[in-house]
C-alpha cells in the first residue's frame, strides 16, 4: 500500500470502503428506457414561455431559502393539507438523507420491506445505521407477520414504504400501509415517487396519523433533471428535519421552472396519460410475447418481468447490443432472479424494445 492509499484506509469509515457507489451507466446513443423519465419533450409553446420566465431569474443572488413560491405553487398543484408543512429537497434521494442524518445515532435502525429502493439501505450504512430489510412475499406483497415481527424486534426509527414500489411496480394496500402506520414506534415514510400513475395517495391522510409522512418528487412526472422532491408532514416532524436541509439546498433555476411547470399542468398531465395508455399495451404485449416470461402488475412508469429459461443478463445484453438500455436486476438478490425492470417509453421506443426482445428470446 502506497503512502495516500493508506492514508485513504485509514481515515474513510470501514463501511464506506466496503460499499460499492450507486451505478449509473453510460446511456449515451441509447434508446434510455431503465431510469424511469418521462419520454416526451416539452411542447414549443410551454418552453418558450419558461424561457421568457428564466430570463428573469437571478443566478447572482442565492435562491429563496424558504422556497416560498415554489412550496405555493406544489400545495395548490398537489391538494396539500393544509395542516401540512412541506421540507423540499434536492431530489428525494435528499429527503431520505435529511430524515436519516435528523435521526442517526448508535443503534438505531431503519427499516424497508425488501426488494425495495436501493437508496433506503445506502443512506443508511453511509451514516452508520443498521438497516433492516424484510422480505416481501413470492408476488412481492407485504408480509405482514414478517413485518409485525421485524417491528417488534428492532424497534426501527424510520420505516420506508414505497408506494407504489420499486422496482417490482406494485402498490401495497391502504390496509397494510395504515397497520404498519399504527404499530411503528417512529416514523413511517411513505415514498410516493410514483403517485401520477398509482390509483391511491396518503397524501390526504398526514394530518390523520401522527407517524405517517409522505414523499413525493417530481423526477418520474417529467422533471428528473430538475432534481425537486418534497415531504409533506405534520409542522412537528419538519421542524427538526429544516435543521438538517441545507439552507439553498434547491437552486434558482429549480425554484423557478418547478413553479412554473406546476402552474401549466395540462400538457405533463397529457404525458402521464399517454404512459398510462402505452404501460397497458407494453404489459399485454409483454404477456402474450413468450411463455417465458412473468409480467408483475405496475402502478408505476415500469413493468417487472421475469425470465424463466433464457438468462436475463444475457437479454439484457443482447437488448443493449440492438441500442436498447433497460434495467438488469437479475445480480440484486434472489428475490430478483431473472428480473429485468423496463420503463414505458413513447409508443415508437416500447415497440422497437418489444421487437428487440422477442428476437433476444429467439436467439
Ligand atoms: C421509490 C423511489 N423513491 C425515490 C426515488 C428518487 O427520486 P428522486 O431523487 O429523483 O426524487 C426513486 C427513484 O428511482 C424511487 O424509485
């Protein structure tokens, strides 16, 4: 080991040498349907109005700290309750950092049901939390006894669901989100990033339980770019929580575009149904293409589907070779055995990922 090597050894915490950073491939020349974005470009019209908007915004200046306008425009966009205040983050990978470092100390834990978002378990061991992830059953729905027990056990801090989940696309009940909800010692965060294609919020129900909050953000509408997510939570929960967020953790450009994309709804929510349609197509297609494959039911902007006798990695490959990027998830534990996560793409990219993968199972 070389002087600076050494140095690095012995000065980065152990279990942020043993952790693998999160991957994101190169996607360039490729048709990108793994990151669930939203596909469409925005219409001539909306951009040149937002262009006239930008011009007035002050880079010199930093942002509004408060975010005032911006947290206006998502209340009335979004039917916030009115008992709710709203933290914002830089993303909601932001929100589940801010609420991890509010509660971070010796032994205390955090808990998701497994497969889950990746990010959960990663924020966690980066800031030295035990992180406990309990299985979801075959068709990927909550164990409830499995998660009645895990409470009992481990007392977590913070519970995350994500509603609908990810990366199996199902929405667990209402029954189950509240009955956890009620038996939590802490906090339940309820991850709503994919609330424009799911049939259910808890969104309406923060001021009716004291451990529920609720996540949002605006990346899988159509503004990933931005970086913008939100929680909404009783005054009492995002209280300690602003002590954490960084005073000009969004920008002014984010500021600025976010308020003005929530005030011009039409046209995104014209793209939320366009991949609302395109999702039923691409899991009927998808079911009726080989006997090969499992298609998982999606409330979300992805379909799971699992392969049964070709090797996934190897399809994955072979889309890749014909241009096509989805998601491999075949290495993320058992669970996801053959697992391939693809998202709904605009109707010319879902058919030619379609075409593509019937020739990979054909090969
Ligand atoms: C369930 C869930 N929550 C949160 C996020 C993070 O979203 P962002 O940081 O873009 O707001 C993702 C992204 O894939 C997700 O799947």
């Amino acid at each position: 080991m070389n002087d600076l090597t050494h140095r690095i050894a012995g000065l980065i915490r152990p279990e942020i040498q043993t952790l693998a950073a999160y991957h994101v491939p190169d996607s360039g020349g490729y048709i990108k349907l793994d990151a669930m974005e939203n596909p469409y470009d925005w219409p001539p019209e909306i951009v040149h109005e937002w262009l006239a908007e930008l011009a007035g915004a002050k880079p010199n200046r930093y942002p509004d700290a408060r975010a005032h306008a911006l947290k206006q425009a998502i209340r009335q966009a979004h039917q916030v309750p009115d008992s709710a205040e709203l933290l914002l983050g830089n993303g909601s990978d932001e929100i589940i950092q801010i609420i991890l470092m509010a509660v971070a100390g010796t032994g205390v834990t955090v808990m998701a049901p497994e497969p889950t978002f990746v990010m959960y378990r990663q924020i966690s061991r980066c800031l030295g939390l035990d992180f406990t992830g309990v299985p979801l059953r075959a068709d990927f729905s909550l164990d409830r006894a499995a998660m009645h027990a895990a409470i009992e056990t481990h007392r977590p801090a913070v519970i995350f669901l994500a509603y609908p989940n990810n990366p199996t696309g199902n929405r667990f009940s209402l029954d189950e989100v509240l009955d956890i909800v009620q038996r939590a010692p802490g906090l339940v965060v309820v991850d709503e990033a994919y609330a424009p294609f799911a049939s259910h919020s808890c969104l309406p129900l923060v001021d009716q339980y004291p451990a529920l909050v609720v996540m949002r953000t605006l990346s899988k509408l159509g503004l990933a770019g931005l970086r913008l997510g939100y929680l909404a939570a009783r005054p009492e929960w995002i209280e300690p929580f602003e002590k954490v967020r960084l005073p000009y953790n969004i920008n002014v450009l984010t500021q600025l575009t976010a308020a003005f994309i929530l005030r011009h709804p039409a046209f995104l929510e014209q793209q939320v149904q366009a991949i609302l349609a395109e999702r039923s197509r691409l899991h009927a297609a998808l079911s009726a293409l080989d006997d090969d494959l499992a298609v998982y039911p999606s409330e979300a902007n992805f379909i799971l589907f699992r392969l049964k006798r070709v090797d996934a990695g190897v399809v994955h490959q072979r889309l890749k070779a014909k241009g096509i990027l989805i998601k491999n998830l075949d290495q993320a534990g058992a669970a996801l055995a053959g697992c391939l996560r693809v998202t709904v793409g605009t109707p010319t990219e879902n058919t030619g990922f379609l075409e593509a993968l019937a020739d990979a199972l054909a090969a």
